[in-house]
C-alpha cells in the first residue's frame, strides 16, 4: 500500500510540474488524453475527475500567486512602454497623415526650387555669353566671301548715251536705286548721298555717285536729267527699258513694285540701299536708311582704306 501511494505521489509531483508550466491566469485548459490516461491510474478509486479538477484549479491559483511581483510589475511596465510606444506611433501617424507637408519636405522643396533657378540662371548666363563671343569672333574674323550683288547692265545715261557697268571700272561708285516721283524719300537719300560724296572728296577719295530709275514708264531721259541737277553736278541718272530695269534690279538684289494706280498718278515701293562697288566692279558693302551723312561718308572711308591694304 505504501508503494502505491508513494508511486502515486510520484505522479502527481510529475503533473504538477507539468501544470506549472502555465502561467496563464486564464481558464485552465481542457486536460489532454495522456494526461486522463496518468490520472486515472494515479487517483486512488475513491477520488473521480471532478476532485482532480479542483486540485487543478488549485494548482493555477497557486502558481499564478506565487509569480514574482518584480517581473509582473516589468511585465505591466513592458506592456505600458509597449501600449505607449504604439499610442505615441499612432499618434505620430496621425499627426504625418493629418498635416500637409512636413518640415522636411517644405525645406526639400525650397532648396529643390533654389537649385533649379540657380542652374536655369547660370545656364542662361552662359548661353548669352557664348553668343557674344561667337558675334565678336565673326565681327573679328575675316571675310568668307563676297555677296553675288552687282553685275553687267546696259542702259541710257541723262545725256541720252548708252552706258555698261564697264564705263565705271577704274572708279568707286556709290549706286541709289529710286525714281523721280518719290515724294520724300528718293530726295532725302540723294541729298544724304551728295554730302557724303563732298565730305569724302575732302579726304581725298573720288566717288561717283549714280542714280538708276526703277519707274522706266516715266522716267525718261529728259526727266531724269532735270531730277539729278537737284542734288549734285556729278550725280549720274540712268534708266532704260522695263526689261533692262528689271535686269539690273535683279542683278543688285534691289526690290521694287507699284502701289495703287490712279491713271498715271502711282508711287513705287523699293527698297532703301546705297552699294558701294569698288574700282573693278565689285560689291564691297551696302548702307541703309538708318547710316546719317557721317556715318555713310565714314563708312566709305573705311572700306576704301581696307581696300587698299589688300
């Protein structure tokens, strides 16, 4: 009988380790098979399952009394730093989803921003600077070529006598392309032009000047006669035929047409140019409206010394 209940004793020792194990205040959870199976044989007859089930409840109360405080009162400081921690997250991820931008992101933005003015500015400066480099190296370099302005023609002087663009070799002529009826703008150039021719005279360069007609249905030989006697003793006026005009004009690049038409009352559109062509025949430069006396007479100057360095 004292080797049963030691055996017994034994057992029960052995389930009680077993039971320890679960520190959970919970419900005691269903025993298992195994564990009915040691039981049964364990429990004297007289004791029944529903004994063992308080010895059981028993049991937990114990070890769930006897847990060390210090660690329980970690365990609650842990579950608080924890419950805190995720207070903190939530409410840090509320706070991030609840705002706009962050300071992060707003300060991101302005030296983004910065940044991209400054390279635009920068690259600007420099595309700029480029431009006027490669504008003074064109200005400095020398000459790719000579435009195709001028070549032959053959019309009628104010004198009535045939003139060829071979009656100007030898000589720096200075050619105005315009007609007798311009109301301002043919005088004004011409009155510009023979100052120039003057002005460049005392610096002793010769220069012809030359008026040629882009308006050959009225501007005949007489009427150009009386219209350069006007502006200078030496100007020469030519004209010629519509199809000799048109030649020329071609040949000089120079532009021209009718306007409106009032019987024989009608204005030409042409363009604005003087050439000056060099003793061969060659067009060396051209001066617009906007070159005054002593811009155009300076000019002149200037090519002709160039011209004769060459």
């Amino acid at each position: 009988m004292a080797t049963i209940i030691s055996r017994n004793v034994n057992k029960l020792r052995f389930l009680n380790s077993r039971l320890a194990q679960c520190r959970s205040p919970m419900p005691s959870p269903p025993i298992p098979d195994r564990t009915l199976t040691l039981l049964q044989s364990a429990l004297p007859l007289g004791i029944g399952i529903q004994s063992f089930a308080m010895y059981q409840r028993c049991l937990f109360s114990t070890s769930t009394a006897t847990v060390n405080p210090e660690n329980q009162g970690d365990a609650n400081s842990g579950e608080g730093e924890k419950s805190g921690e995720s207070n903190r997250s939530s409410d840090g991820g509320r706070a991030v989803r609840g705002g706009p931008i962050s300071w992060l992101s707003f300060l991101l933005v302005v030296a983004t921003g910065a940044g991209v003015l400054f390279y635009y500015d920068r690259e600007k400066k420099q595309h700029i600077e480029e431009i006027n480099n490669a504008s003074k190296a064109v200005k400095q370099g020398p000459s790719a070529g000579k435009a195709a302005i001028g070549g032959p023609f053959n019309l009628i002087n104010h004198d009535g006598k045939k003139v060829t663009d071979r009656d100007f070799l030898g000589k720096w002529t200075l050619i105005y392309f315009g007609f007798t009826h311009c109301p301002d703008i043919c005088p004004d150039e011409l009155q510009k032009l023979a100052t120039a021719v003057d002005k460049i005279k005392e610096k002793g360069i010769e220069i012809v000047p030359v008026f040629i007609s882009v308006d050959p249905e009225r501007d005949t030989v007489e009427q150009v006669r009386e219209y350069v006697k006007e502006f200078h003793p030496k100007l020469i006026g030519l004209t010629g035929t519509s199809d000799e005009i048109r030649s020329v004009a071609r040949a000089y690049r120079v532009y021209y047409m009718k306007t409106a038409e009032e019987d024989s009352d009608y204005l030409v559109d042409h363009s604005i140019v003087m050439y000056l062509m060099s003793p061969n025949m060659q067009f060396v430069k051209f001066f617009g409206k906007n070159n005054d006396v002593d811009a155009l007479a300076d000019g002149i100057v200037k090519e002709v010394k160039q011209y004769k360095k060459q």
